[in-house]
C-alpha cells in the first residue's frame, strides 16, 4: 500500500472494476510485466481478487481486508478524528474544476461514491475455521444476526427453496430462491432488496458463497452480480463490513463493535 503504483491500481479498480491486465496496463506509464508483478503483490495481499470470463481475466477492488484494518485499529473513538482529517486532506488536494455533480451529491448526501463496475462486485476474505462452522454461519439464523446488522436469515435449505433476510425491528431486508446448493462449499441464491423504495426499484440480484478450504481455514469469496448498470451501492456496500464481522466471530468468538456495525444494529 505504500507504494504509489499500486495504490493506483486499487484507485483504477475502485473507479472501473473488473478491469483486463491490458486495461490496466494502458493507464499506467510502464510496462505490462511491471503492472503484472505490482498485480501479484496486490493479490497475494488479498487487495485483489480475479475471476475468469472465457479468455480473460478480470481482477477486482477486495475492500475486506482493508476493512479489517479500520476495525482492529481505529476505534470509535478515534474514527470521527480520522474521517474528518481524511476528508480534510481530500478537499485541500483536489482541484475544485475537478468535483463532478455526482461527488457533490454524495458528499451531501453522507454517502462517499462508489463508481465500480456495472454488473460484478467480488469479495474474498480468508478466515481460520472449517467449511462446516464457516456453512453453520451463514446459513443459521441466530449465528447470522450477529455479524450482519442485526439481520437473520429464514430458509428450509433446499434448492428452489425461499430465502429471506429480515430484521427482527420488522423491516424486510430481501428475499430470493436458492438456485445452487452444495452444502458446505457453495450457495447461490437471487436477492431482491426490500429496505427502501430507492433499492425495490433495482430489481433481481444474484449473490454467490462460496467456500474453499486452504490449510486449516478456509476462503470465503462472496460475489454479488447481475446487478443493473450504475446500481445503487446500498445493494453491495456492506458486504465488506459483513464478512469482516464473519470473520472476527469464527475467529475470536466476538462480535465488531465499530460504529458502523452498532449503527446497523440498532436501526
């Protein structure tokens, strides 16, 4: 992360992900070997994860890890400090002519941009369990509540069989079909959102677990596609902050107390 190469590389992916090598390669003043081997660390590191699509190979923005960073090291104490210095410092950097409408309109809204890709959002984080523990966690209700907002999970677990997210407040978070199921490694279910007005309108999602065991853990990739074009983030954003209390609950037998997560929670 300190070197500013692949720092624009991470920025590139977070403006347009699912990017080609060649892609990549032509935004960066230097050759493809080189983009190659900045990728590889990227990679290695978790920041970036791939997917193959026939001849090609798409790599992707994986904000988890960096998630867990901000949750194991700042505090809520410390977090309104960081934001507001973080925010400062953009402001002063960028060039005013540069601020599109859309920046404006997130930035009063609360909300910071999210520009990736149209239809693919993946993410991959490793956690230290079995596949079965790993299956038990997402797929029971009680166990799902407690990294996820607060939000549970209804379901008899069979395939074409309903699925439904809700929170125990009332509020219908989504439902959807379970269109694959291979227990403890993979399932994939459709998802209609159901919080607000503004994510209703969006249609008829796909979400996709899959788990595979590496050594004494496992790699959890969750990947969320067949989104519409310019989709609302409110559909994809949380899942990093999702699967960082996943993995901090198998892990360490607790739950994230950041500010994000107790807001959650408690809505």
């Amino acid at each position: 992360m300190a070197d500013p190469t692949r720092r624009s590389l991470l920025d590139e992916l977070f403006e347009l992900d699912g990017q080609t090598l060649g892609q990549l390669e032509q935004r960066l003043p230097m050759t493809r070997f080189g983009v190659m081997k900045h990728l590889k660390v990227l990679e290695e590191a978790g920041l970036v994860t791939t997917r193959k699509r026939g001849r090609e190979k798409l790599h992707f923005l994986n904000p988890v890890p960096i998630r867990l960073v901000h949750d194991r090291w700042v505090s809520k104490y410390a977090e309104p400090w960081a934001a507001t210095l973080s925010g400062l410092k953009q402001r002063i950097e960028e060039e005013p002519e540069m601020t599109t409408q859309a920046e404006i309109d997130a930035q009063s809204s609360g909300k910071r941009p999210w520009t990736a890709g149209p239809t693919d959002k993946v993410f991959e984080v490793y956690i230290k369990t079995t596949p079965e523990r790993l299956w038990k966690a997402i797929t029971d209700d009680e166990t799902r509540r407690k990294y996820s907002f607060g939000v549970g999970v209804r379901s008899d677990w069979t395939l074409g069989a309903s699925i439904e997210t809700y929170h125990p407040s009332g509020i219908a978070i989504g439902e959807g079909e379970i269109l694959e199921l291979e227990p403890p490694l993979r399932l994939v279910h459709s998802f209609t959102a159901g919080w607000s007005e503004d994510v209703k309108s969006e249609g008829t999602s796909r979400v996709t677990w899959e788990i595979e065991p590496v050594g004494d853990s496992c790699r959890l990739t969750l990947t969320h596609d067949q989104l519409r074009e310019s989709a609302n983030s409110e559909l994809y954003g949380g899942w990093p902050m999702i699967l960082s209390g996943l993995k901090t609950l198998l892990e360490t037998g607790e739950t994230l107390t950041t500010p994000g997560s107790l807001r959650y929670a408690q809505a």
